[in-house]
C-alpha cells in the first residue's frame, strides 16, 4: 500500500512504485523518507531538448550523443570481450565500446533510440569519425513506436524534448528486475512532484523571507523542483557547475547553518575563561636569548598575533599555516617560552614518532643550553612516545606529573590516561590535518594534579596551505595566521619529471652530487615489496581508456649534468593510440619498487661504493634517531626512505630528493618532500621518476610540481583532485557530509553565507521576524548541529 497524502515526512516504502523491499535498499544509501529522496539530486544533465548533430561534434570534449541504433557486435580479444554498438543519425555515425561488455549483448535492437554520454575521441574505423570507451547509455522510449505503451508511454516526455536529469543509482533493483537506476529515479521523482502538487504540499522554509528576498533565492520546494526538472531554455553550463539560482538556493541554506554554529562555537569560547599570560622583561629576555637568527617579517607579524592572544583572558584557539620551510617551528617555541615563563607547562603533539623526535632534538639544542630569566635554571624538555621502554616512558610521566618538565614533546602518547600534567598552559598540535578532532580535544582536556581540568592556549600548525575561507570553516574554533614568505638563504628547487626507463641517468647523477660533497634523499611509497598493501597511495586506477599513454622525455643526463636551472628533463607527454585488443579500462598496477629491495639493490648496484641509510616507520625510534644523526653528520650519502622524512627533517646539506613511484603520491606529500632538501646554499634538485602508465589526474599533479614551489597554488588544485574530506584528512576535522554544497567549487556562496551568519548572530539582520529567528535557532540545534557534528572548541 502507498499513501494517498504524500508529504516530505513520508517514509519511502509508502510511496507509489516503492514498497518495503526497495525501501530497504534504498535506505542502505540514505534515502529513508520523500524529503531525503528530494536531496538526492542529478549529478549532471543532458540537454535532450537540442539535439546536438553529430557532424557537429568536437573531438575529445564530453558530449551527449542520441542516435538511432544502426548494429552492434561482441569481438573476442586478448584482454577479454569488447562489445561495439554503432549509433547514427543520417550519414552520420558514432561507435561505441564497452571491455568486457558481453553483459550487453542483446541489449540493444537494430531502429532503437538511444542516448550515449562519454568523451568522443577520434575514430580510425569506417563506423564513424567519433567513438566513446565505456559511455554511460539509456535506451529512449519513442511515442506511438510498438512495445512503448504502458508505463513508458506515460513518462516518455521525461526522456525526450527536454533537460533530463542523470542520477546515481540507489542500488538494488524493482520486484520486476529493473535497476534502481537515473530513469527509476527520475520517474519516481516526477510522480512524487505531481503528488505534492496535488496535495498542495510545501516545504518548510528554513531561510528567514526577508533574507531570501534580499538575496534573490528561490523557496526550498521551488528550488527542489526546479534541480529535478529544469525549465527549457535553463543555461546547461549553470546546471553543470550548480549556478543556477536553484542550485545557489540550497548550497547557501546549508553553508548559512554551518557558519551560524561556526559562529555560536567562536562565541562561547569568547565566554570562557583561560590563562592571561603576561609577557615582562623575563619573557622577553628568553625570546631573544634563543633566536640565533634573524626573523622574517612574517614570522614577527605571526608572533605578535599569537602574543596578543596569549595575553586575553579567553583561551587561544589559533592555526598557524606556514608552508615548508617557513620557519613554523621556530614560532611554535617561542610561544612556549611565553607559557612556561609564566610558570606554565607547554606541550607539543606530532603525529610520527619521527618527527616529534626532529621536534625534541630541536627544542634541546635551542633551549638545552639556554637559561630560564625567571628560574635561573636551564629549560628541561621531555619526549614522550609509544616506541620509548616503559622506564623510559614512566620516569618521563613522572617529570610531566610533578612540574619537573617545562616542554613535553611526545607522539598520540600525550593523550593517554597515565600522562598527567602538573599546569599546563599551552597545546601546540603540528600538522593539525593527521589529528582528529577528538584527539586534540582530549589534550586540551587533561587534568592536572589537583584533578581539575584546565582550559590551555591551543596552537595548531599544519604546512598544508588552505584558502583563508576554508580554514575558518573546517576549523572553524580557529583564528588563522600565516607565515607567507621563507626565511633567507632557501635555494629554489630545480624539479624535473623522468621515467623509470631512466633510473641509469638519475643513479649517475646522484652520484654526481656526492662527489661534489652533497647527500641525497631516495624516496618509496612502500617499506616492502608484495606483502605491502596501501590502496591509498594507488592514484592510478580511476583512468579513462587511451586517455593517457606512456610519457615520453629526453635531455635527462645532460640536463642533469649541465645543473642549469633552465634544463629541460622534461618534454611534452607525447600520445600514441594503442591498438584495440591492447585497450585496457583502467592502467594494470605496477609492482611498486620497495625502500628495502631498492636499498639492498642500490648497495651492491648502481650506487656501490656510497654510504647508503635505511629509514622507514618499523624502526625502532633510537634507531630512527641513530640513522638520522649520522645523515645529519655526513656519515651517510644516500638516504633511502619512506615518508616518514615527509616532515620535521632538516639536513642542509641535502641536495637532491628523488622520489619513485611518485605518480602514487599526492601533492601534499610530494610537496612535503621536495621541502626537505634547498636548505642550504647549494642549488637543489627533486626528480620525480614515475612508471610506465600515469593517469590523467597524476599527470597533472607532476606537471604542476615541476611548475610551482608555491604552496597555496599547488593546494588548490590538491582541493580540486581530492575534494575537501581527503584534503583536510578522511573527514577528521569536523568537516560536515554536505547535501549539495561543495567546499571548493561554491567557494563565493560560502564567503556570502558565512558574512550573513555573523550579522544573523550578532542580532544585525534587517527585515527578519522574531518568529522566523527562532525557527533558525530552533532548526540549528535539532537538526544541523546534530547532522554536521561541528568542531569541538
């Protein structure tokens, strides 16, 4: 049975063509009520209003194609069945293929409609000039043809004559077999509409009316129908890019929700009370002692901001953006010098065991010799992580327990139950993006001897540069600084893309450079070989057919030998067409090169007779910090690792960083990477040498590596392949599950929504009733706050 009354509170399975069966499926993809399927929107839309001629077409652009189905075939070749369909329209004709498309066979009727969705690529057979790999397909009901009575005679205007929109399927299938796929949806969502329009049902309005008005959106239920089914003559490129005033009508309501408990978090923190640090002649007797160098402007600049919040009697919430190099480090300890000549502890939590050990062998040679003004005393330091022996680690818990450590310096260790803090002042988080929200939460929270809970500053760091927007909103408890210009003497980076093909030339040069007095970083993605499993290093697998072929480059050894900056290592990728039974899906995997095999491979290889090192995160932490002190001594040439030099290591005499397999990586982390070496004065190389196949996507992020060194321009486009959840880390830092809204692309409706949230909150909204801003309220508190889960202050 389905309900005659049908409003958005319904449950799914009373609905018309639905039932519980299907309910059920859909739920598996959240769709549990009419209002959650209302939000279900078409990722795109084809405009089966003007059909597009196929003379008309343009190679290698995406483009929909409907066309009368002229034949079809399954071919047998050496990487499995390819079915072909070929599609015309008069003279005219388009080839289609899927691999492994024998599921198809019988699909299709010769005099058939049809819609075809992919990227046309140049055709050399005699079916047509066009063809599509692998399009999306639907077969088109034709009015008055045979066999298209019945339910499609009754929605054959949703498939033709207009903008139709394309969903994701729900998953499952129908009683009768069909798939819960975008014509399913699409019919069930025009049935829906009818039966609300019947009924004369609305969506509560969740934007006041005044501030609708003002801003030109449409009502929630318009702006629902008009997403669904777009009136003819609405521009494609708006519907594509979700411009269109429908679109913008839905992402500013969630952004608007978002900003407003954003807003409510900063306000209640402003409420609370922390620590007011003063910063006397002893403070600043102790921040000059330990500068052996002289600051950058932006690093003064960031200092004073932090100061400045130090000395408020509300506890700091501050992110400190710096890109690699900058000097963040430097700043984080001398906001614990503020701390602990106040008579307060400061601690600082690093997500490896590496680089809280770079950050402990840092903070002892800046401060071991140092005496405290207000103590008299040198400053103690204590580093506590989870690989330290158990008398190590319980005499360190003991130092941090009874006021005997200043700074504690430590890995996830900090937050166990067992580390006790006599009073601690100040919470520096680096590389914020590793942690999750909870985790610096429970830091914060740490009692102290008395068992009272303190409320200390909070500093978090991260070398992953974000829009100012963007950081206000993922962090949204946090005012941003940023530390924009490298201190002097950092030697750009002279980075080059090659070949595996090629590793004979990049081996020779590395030994160039160590006979000139250099070392040099050998980077893998894996410690060992077949027994490593990290699918999250795999950026080679979403890969349209024929749309990247091996990378073709010339010049590397004399480029490398000459050292200009200027050398060409790297030349346009050149394209070759692979014939049809080499076509595959998707790029094989390649067996990855291992920091292991490669170490013992090079020892007796290519680089025998040079001082090799072996570094990666199975090492015990005192053999991690042996290995590292005799790289930083020159006791060792070559440094073959995994990423766990990414950050914190700072060996200037490090020249050349060569990183394998680096279409694997992401660009935080090649850019992380190619920061550990132009440290010193000698010119500084990073080669990225990739395999044979690299997907569009790692094409773009190698040729942008060998383009910039900037930080925030190479970050956009790390937003853009990613999305915001991978960017800011699998979704730990708060970061909401939009509907609609997308952080990156709706960037100007967020900087609109969040400049109407303060003015909402500080009570500044004009033509807004009473009424309408407690149903604001009401709505943040039931409904967003419980849905977005925002950030702990």
């Amino acid at each position: 049975m389905y309900s005659l009354l049908v409003d958005l509170s319904t449950p799914i399975k009373y609905v018309r063509r639905v039932g519980e069966r299907v309910a059920a499926d859909m739920a598996k993809r959240g769709v549990e009520t009419v209002e959650d399927l209302l939000y279900h929107l078409p990722f795109r839309y084809e405009d089966r209003l003007n059909i597009q001629p196929i003379a008309s077409l343009q190679a290698n652009t995406m483009a929909s194609v409907i066309g009368e189905v002229r034949g079809s075939t399954l071919l047998e070749t050496r990487t499995g069945p390819l079915f072909e369909l070929t599609v015309g329209q008069g003279v005219h004709s388009v080839k289609a293929m899927w691999f492994r498309g024998s599921y198809l066979q019988g699909k299709f009727q010769v005099g058939q409609t049809v819609a075809l969705y992919g990227k046309l690529e140049p055709s050399r057979s005699n079916a047509g000039k066009f063809k599509m790999v692998q399009p999306q397909w639907e077969i088109l009901p034709v009015p008055g043809a045979p066999g298209s009575g019945g339910a499609d005679a009754e929605f054959a205007l949703l498939e033709m004559g207009r903008i139709v929109p394309i969903y994701e399927t729900l998953g499952g299938t129908t009683p009768w077999g069909a798939k819960l796929g975008s014509k399913w949806v699409r019919r069930l969502l025009w049935s829906i509409f009818e039966e609300l329009i019947e009924a004369n049902v609305t969506a509560d309005e969740t934007i006041p009316l005044g501030l609708s008005k003002r801003l030109g959106l449409p009502s929630r239920m318009e702006a629902l129908r008009a997403i669904h089914f777009p009136e003819a003559g609405t521009p494609m490129t708006q519907l594509m890019s979700y411009q269109t005033p429908a679109h913008r009508r839905l992402i500013f309501e969630e952004f608007f929700y978002l900003e407003l408990g954003l807003e409510l978090k900063r306000k209640k923190l402003r409420e609370r009370e922390g620590t007011a640090f003063t910063t006397g002649p002893e403070v600043r007797e102790a921040l000059k002692q330990m500068l052996p160098f002289h600051p950058t402007a932006a690093q003064k600049r960031v200092l004073a901001e932090i100061v400045a919040d130090m000395r408020q009697t509300r506890p700091m919430r501050r992110l400190l953006q710096g890109d690699v190099g900058s000097g963040k480090t430097i700043v984080a300890l001398q906001a614990a010098l503020v701390a602990i000549e106040n008579g307060y502890q400061a601690a600082m939590m690093a997500p490896t065991e590496i680089l809280a050990t770079q950050h402990y062998l840092s903070a002892r040679k800046l401060l071991g010799e140092k005496v405290s003004p207000r103590t008299g005393r040198p400053y103690r330091v204590t580093l506590l992580t989870g690989s330290l022996k158990e008398e190590m680690k319980r005499e360190g818990r003991g130092r941090v327990f009874r006021g005997e450590s200043d700074l504690v310096i430590g890995t996830h260790a900090l937050q166990e139950d067992k580390v006790d803090f006599f009073n601690l002042g100040l919470v520096i988080v680096d590389e914020q993006h590793r942690f999750g929200v909870q985790q610096r939460f429970r830091l914060m929270k740490k009692p102290g001897p008395d068992g009272r809970v303190t409320d200390p500053d909070v500093l978090v760091m991260t070398a992953t540069p974000i829009p100012r927007t963007l950081a206000l909103t993922v962090y949204g408890d946090l005012e941003a600084s940023v530390i924009d210009e490298l201190p002097p003497g950092r030697t750009p980076i002279i980075t080059r893309r090659t070949t595996e093909e090629r590793a004979p030339d990049v081996w020779e040069f590395v030994r160039k450079q160590v006979a000139l007095g250099h070392q040099a970083y050998l980077v893998y993605p894996v410690i060992e070989g077949a027994k490593e499993e990290h699918p999250e290093l795999d950026f080679a697998q979403d890969v349209e057919p024929e749309a990247s072929a091996k990378t073709k480059y010339g010049g590397l050894s004399t480029a490398l030998r000459s050292g200009r900056d200027d050398a060409s290592v790297g030349g346009r990728k050149g394209k070759k067409t692979a014939k049809k039974k080499a076509v595959q899906t998707s790029f094989p995997k390649q067996p990855l090169r291992s920091a292991v095999e490669s170490f013992e491979e090079l020892q007796h290889g290519a680089l025998h007779g040079l001082k090799l090192g072996l570094l990666h995160g199975r090492l015990s932490s005192d053999e991690k910090e042996v290995t590292m002190a005799r790289f930083k001594r020159g006791e060792i040439n070559v440094l073959v690792a995994t990423t766990v030099i990414e950050v914190g290591v700072d060996v200037p005499n490090a020249s050349v960083m060569v990183i394998e397999h680096a279409e694997r990586f992401g660009l935080a982390q090649l850019h992380q990477l190619r920061g550990r070496v132009g440290r010193g004065a000698a010119k500084s190389y990073c080669l990225l040498v990739t395999g044979a196949h690299v997907s569009p996507e790692a094409d773009e992020r190698l040729d942008a590596m060998v383009r910039t060194q900037n930080g925030f321009e190479l970050a956009e486009l790390d937003l853009q392949q990613r999305g915001p959840g991978e960017f800011f880390g699998t979704r730990q830092a708060g970061l909401p599950e939009f509907r609609v809204a997308n952080l990156i692309r709706d960037r100007e409706v967020l900087e609109m929504a969040k400049g109407e949230a303060v003015k909402f909150a500080a009570g500044e909204a004009d033509g807004i009733s009473a009424e309408e801003r407690e149903a604001v309220w009401v709505r943040l508190r039931e409904q967003w706050q419980r849905r977005y889960g925002l950030v702990e202050a």
